[in-house]
C-alpha cells in the first residue's frame, strides 16, 4: 500500500512553542519528538521527517532570507518527499506563503503553511488540528500522485490557496481568509476537497527554485485628506523601484491634479505603481469611475483582486526576475500561479 513521505519544516511561530507548567514560559518545542509527543500522527498514513530552522524566527522577523531557506529546504529534498508541510508564525504566513509559491516554479507537490492561535502544549490549542489535517491534506494522492499541486495555507477547518490568503484576526481560531478565490478543501467529519478550485495544469518541467527578491518596494494606503508631502516623501524614497497604492473601491483614489501628476511622474521616472483595493474582497476594475481612469490613462498597473500580501511578493519576485520594463506589466497583471483572477 502506498504511503506519502511528507517533510515538516519548522521555521517558528506559536505552533512550534510549548509552556513550562511551573514557569509559564514559552519554549520551542522539540521536533524530533513529534510521534511522541503527538502520537495520533502514527494513525495518519504516511511518513513523517523533520527539520527545524537552527533558530527559530518569529514571523514578525520573517524576511526574503527566511523565504530563500525555506524554498532551498524544499528544493533539496524535492525528490525525495511527496510533500511539505511548514509551520510558520501566523502573522505573516499568507506573505510567506505568496512568496514561496512564486518562487517555486514548476512546482508539482504540495507545500502547505500551517501554524496556531495557541502553543501546541495549551490544553485549548488548535495546533494539533492544523498540524495533522496539514499533513494529511499534504499526504493525498490518487494513484501516487499527489491531489493537491501547489502552495496551500490550511488553518481552521480549511485550506486555502496560500496566496490568496489575509489574515483577518489576532484572537479567533479562525484567523485567515481567502476574500476572492474559494476554498481548496474542507475539514469536517469528512475531508472534502474542492477539486474544480485545484491547480488543473499538470507540470512535466524539473522544479525551478528562483530566490531573487527585490525589496526595494513600498506601500502607500491612501486615505482622505492625504498630503502631498507625505506622497512625495514616499515617492522620492532612494532605490524605490515600485509602489503598491492601496485604492478605495474598485481602484478610485482623488483626482487633484497634484496627486495624478505626482504619480505621472514617478511612473515615467520608471517607478512601476500597481494599484490594489484596500476592500477585504473583490477586484480594481481601473476605468470603471472617472477616479480611476486618470490612474489608467498614466500607466498605473492593476492589481485586479490580487491581496495585499501577494502583491507585495509578486513584485519583489518580478523585479528580481528582471522583467523587462515593456513586458513587466503584461506579468503583473497576468496569473502567475493563482493568485489573481
């Protein structure tokens, strides 16, 4: 009978934290451990390896560095595992998430993000359950062949296409969304997967891992009664080479002359400016209102309804690749690897 071989990266966060009882401190919990620790992982089937970043990062500290270790972690254990599983701080997963899901090309296995509200040793702790629906969600297959292909984030009874994913809030157990794109699977008495929202594609092409990440971005939330200092100050930012502006709506910000031509300028200058929607859901459709046509008209590139977190990865990834100036916002408003509509 076969049975996946699954890795488990840990790289930090609450999940991988456990409480001294008499102390009440927090300590990282030891991974090579883990069946003993969680025997109800023996009942899953498959096999179960682990590694543990030297030190582990809280996300807060999470950075491009981190995301390289990770995808190189993957990379060099690709052909042996069938699939991932990295538990990671919760505060900045769906960043990390997006980004590892652009920076492995061709990828034909599952990596799926999980972590906890609550330290694994909390009695009340929903670690154990993102921890081991993660490994069997990662452990699916049809004939040796794995069912889901690509980066997932599964918290809470669901998996989630990873960069499609925000995180909605700091004390409820179920701490992520995914505003725009349905739900890959649902954990219930049954595991039910949404197969018609899975990646189609099948990948023949070897795995290209490409870490070069351009951090050299910003992002501006616009609000009423934003100041043209301010918007200068950020524009004029040494080595900033491009600018995600969070828009109201459907993509509408002021149409003052001073703040359009602000940004005409930049954009001339060669800032790439990509303009997404601070709403939770739904897409930048540029040119539906007078507010964002002018935003159209002088080469802002639209986000659609790409999230936040993926936008920040796709344009350090894409500016790292190089893209060519002409064609780079041909890519940015292409789908990648799912992440907008």
């Amino acid at each position: 009978m076969y049975k996946a071989n699954i890795l488990l990266i840990y790289s930090g966060g609450t999940i991988g934290m456990t409480k001294d009882p008499h102390t009440g401190i927090l300590r990282a919990f030891d991974f090579d451990s883990l069946l003993d620790k969680i025997p109800e992982l023996r009942l899953l089937d498959c096999n179960i390896e682990t590694v543990s970043f030297d030190i582990p990062i809280d996300s807060s500290n999470i950075n491009p560095k981190y995301w390289e270790l990770i995808a190189n972690l993957i990379e060099v254990n690709y052909n042996k595992f069938d699939g991932f599983v990295v538990l990671h701080g919760s505060d900045t997963m769906s960043y990390s998430a997006s980004a590892l899901s652009f920076m492995l090309e061709n990828l034909d296995k599952p990596v799926i993000f999980t972590g906890s509200q609550l330290p694994i040793g909390d009695l009340r702790t929903d670690a154990k359950e993102n921890l081991i629906t993660s490994i069997q969600v990662a452990s699916l297959h049809e004939n040796g062949i794995p069912i889901i292909r690509e980066v997932g984030l599964y918290f809470e009874y669901k998996l989630y296409r990873g960069n499609r994913t925000t995180k909605i809030n700091a004390e409820h157990f179920e701490a992520f969304d995914s505003p725009n794109y349905p739900n890959l699977a649902e954990s219930g008495v049954h595991l039910k997967v949404n197969k018609e929202y899975l990646k189609k594609e099948t990948i023949k092409e070897k795995l290209i891992v490409r870490t070069a990440m351009d951090t050299n971005i910003g992002i501006l939330k616009l609000f009423p009664g934003i100041s043209k200092p301010l918007i200068e100050a950020v524009i004029n930012t040494n080595n900033l080479k491009g600018l995600i502006i969070e828009t109201y709506g459907s993509g509408n910000a002021t149409t003052e002359n001073w703040f359009v031509e602000l940004l005409k300028e930049a954009i001339n200058k060669g800032l790439y400016i990509i303009n997404v929607t601070q709403c939770s859901g739904g897409s930048v459709i540029m040119g539906q209102y007078e507010t964002s046509s002018q935003l159209k008209n002088i080469g802002v590139i639209s986000g659609k309804d790409i999230t936040t977190e993926a936008a920040v990865a796709k344009l350090m990834y894409l500016l790292g690749y190089k893209i060519a100036r002409d064609k780079f916002p041909f890519y940015y408003e292409k789908p990648l690897r799912g992440e907008l509509t």
